[in-house]
C-alpha cells in the first residue's frame, strides 16, 4: 500500500513540474482607439415648415481605429443648448456607421424641447463620442456650433379663442365659484402660446382651468381621471378632468404651455404684491414717497401682471414699491448698467440698484410680469419698456 501512495505521488509532483515549464506567451497588446473628428454638412440651419421632411444636416466624424469590428463600435452623437456644456444633450445611439443625418422635422423637436422660441436662432452645441460597444475607451471628439433656427408648429393643444385662461376649484382662493375672482385668478399671456400665473395653492385640493370665466362649458384638465395628474406639472387637455395641487399649501407659479400640452407648477418664494407704487427722480413725483395716486400706482391685469403709462425723464432712475410711503422694501435690479436695460429685463426683490430710466425724456408704458420666466439669480420677474 504504502509503495503505490508513493508513486501516486512522484507521477503528481513529475506533472506538476512539467506544468511548469511551459512558458505562457504574452497576453496581447491592442491599439488604443484615435479620438474622432466631427464635421457637419452645414453650419447655419433655418428650414421652413414645408421642409420638415427633408434631411437638413449630415454629421459624420472620422474612424476612431479600434481594434474591433466597425460593425461592434458604437458612437453617441450629443446635441445641447449653448452653455450647458453637454450637461443636458438630446443624444443619439449610432451603431457601425461614422455618420448620421437629420430632417428639419428632428431637429425643430430638439430645439422646442429646450423651449427656444420660433424664428430666432441659436448656436447649438454638438459632438460624438465613440467607444467599445460595452463603452469602453469613450473618447470625444471636438465640439462644434451649428446655428439652428426653429420654425413655427401648430400648438399640440388648441390654443383658447379667448385668449385668457383662468384658474378655478377648491385649491384657490376662490374656490369652486364662477365666474373666479378677478384680476387675482386670471393667468398672464407670457408668449403666443404660453400662460402663467402666481396663485395661492391648499395642499391636495383640486383645480381646473378655464377659457372663459364663468363658463363650464369649456375647460382644460388632466389627461387621465380627476386627480391622475402629477401635481407638480404633467400633460393636460381640453375637457380633461381635475388636476390635484401639491401636496404642501402655499404660493406657487403654474406655466402652461400649449405649444407642448405641458404645464409646471413650481413653488414661489417671492411676494407678489397686491399693489405696485413707481417713485423716482425718472417720475414726476421724484423720490418723495408716498407717491402721488393714481398717477404712479400700476394697474394690476391678472395674477402676476402690471403695468402703467406715465411720463419719464430722460436719464434718471426708478424703484417700484409693494406699500406706498414705505422703503422697506422694493422690486429693483442687480445691475443697472447692463446695455439697454432701461428696454426691459429682469428684476428682484430688494436687489441694490435702481431701474434705469429711458435716455430720452417722453411718455412710457411699463409692464411687469412676475410668472416671467427667468436665468439671472435672484431674478423674480421681468419688465418691459415701451
């Protein structure tokens, strides 16, 4: 017994040694991927409606070399607004092809999807990033501007042929009675196809939102069953059901969109004023305050909006007041030396400088929109100049 256990042994140490003489090769070394170069069939890009179907730009980029297939290479072609830096891109998945191309119809989508408005154009950021199929070794290539201009759809929702939009339910301050109270329940018109509104909001409770105030004949809601919508924004429709508030009570802004059939509610930190007061040397009643009325006290029109004509001197300056005879608190701007800001642009609550006045001296119209959209920080509105 004991000589077979020892040649079990010398026959598994004799293998073992053989085993290790056998030398492994090198694993092997494969080419590290070229980065790609981008380059676009056209630089400036403005198609009418009646070219919607038509390819308006071809990117392709150069062979990225790995040492794969070009069937299993895979490419990440990034479209995004100016200054994001690629945070936020449209992007699309290329397979095996070193090139793609786009109708008017997909670019006009990515560029309303961003909200850029009709006819105006932009300077859009673009580039590829290839890689592996798994997504290694991603290399990006050089970025390019391409300036897109988006053309005019039809609204997805049908705009209101009254041309107004009201808020009504037991969510506001009115609750379920028609016709709502107005001004304080009347959304603003922001844009051709964009409504927004500053309004008071009890948690959990239902709205509606209509075009004519004090009919139910028509009336825009949630897409699916009364309280179905998100409460912080979602698709809505004509003749849909109750859209619920959000889940905590207090003062938000509602945008609705019909060119996206979309709205946002979002909360609202900033006092709307249920007053507005413009004292300044620009006026006629200089800096004393109070101010005289109702020459220098703004017309409230809806829940964010205001606006008044008077005369102003060119060259000086303006503060508007929430409280007539109180300098506790006032709507001004960060930077009154921004070119053309007399014109109109955005304004804050307690902000350090003064609106500047128009250079020449004449009659005006100034108007002041709370549910304005904004970009500056600290921004609570916008003005305009007329």
């Amino acid at each position: 017994m004991r000589s077979i256990l020892n040649y079990i042994l010398l026959i598994t140490c004799t293998s073992l040694w053989l085993t290790s003489c056998d030398k492994v090769g090198d694993l092997p070394q494969y080419q590290k991927g070229t980065t790609p170069i981008l380059i676009t069939s056209a630089s400036t890009i403005a198609p009418q409606a009646v070219d919607s179907n038509n390819t308006v730009m071809t990117l392709s980029w150069t062979y990225p070399d790995y040492a794969t297939d070009y069937k299993n290479i895979k490419y990440i072609v990034e479209i995004d607004a100016p200054g994001n830096n690629f945070s936020k891109p449209f992007t699309r998945v290329v397979m095996g092809n070193i090139n793609t191309s786009f109708t008017a119809k997909e670019l006009n989508a990515i560029l309303l999807g961003y909200g850029f408005a009709f006819n105006v154009p932009v300077d859009m950021d673009v580039r590829v990033i290839s890689s592996y199929a798994n997504n290694n070794e991603r290399l990006v290539s050089n970025a390019i501007k391409v300036k897109m201009t988006p053309y005019k759809i039809p609204p997805k929702i049908a705009l209101p042929a009254s041309g107004k939009l009201f808020i009504v339910g037991g969510a506001t301050n009115g609750g379920w009675n028609n016709p709502v109270p107005v001004p304080t329940q009347e959304l603003s018109k922001i844009d051709e196809t964009t409504f927004g509104g500053i309004f008071q909001l009890a948690a959990n409770q239902s709205y509606l939102l209509l075009p004519v105030n004090g009919d139910w004949g028509a009336k825009y809601g949630a897409i699916g069953s009364n309280n179905s919508n998100n409460p912080i924004g979602d698709d809505f429709k004509l003749g849909g059901g109750d859209l619920i508030a959000p889940v905590a009570t207090g003062v938000y802004k509602i945008i609705v969109n019909f060119q996206t059939g979309k709205f946002t509610v979002t909360p609202y930190s900033s006092p709307v004023p249920d007053n507005l007061f413009i004292v300044g040397d620009a006026t006629a009643g200089g800096w004393t305050n109070p101010v005289p009325t109702p020459s220098q006290q703004l017309t409230r029109l809806n829940s964010s909006e205001f606006k008044i004509t008077l005369p102003l001197t060119g060259g000086k300056e303006y503060l508007l007041l929430p409280v007539n005879g109180d300098w506790g608190h006032k709507y001004s701007v960060a930077d009154n030396t921004l070119t053309n800001l007399w014109k109109g642009g955005e304004f804050g609550y307690d902000l350090s400088k003064n609106f500047p006045g128009p250079p020449t001296s004449g009659t005006y119209t100034i108007t002041v929109n709370f549910a304005a959209p904004t970009t500056v920080t600290n921004s609570v509105g916008k003005f305009t100049v007329q």
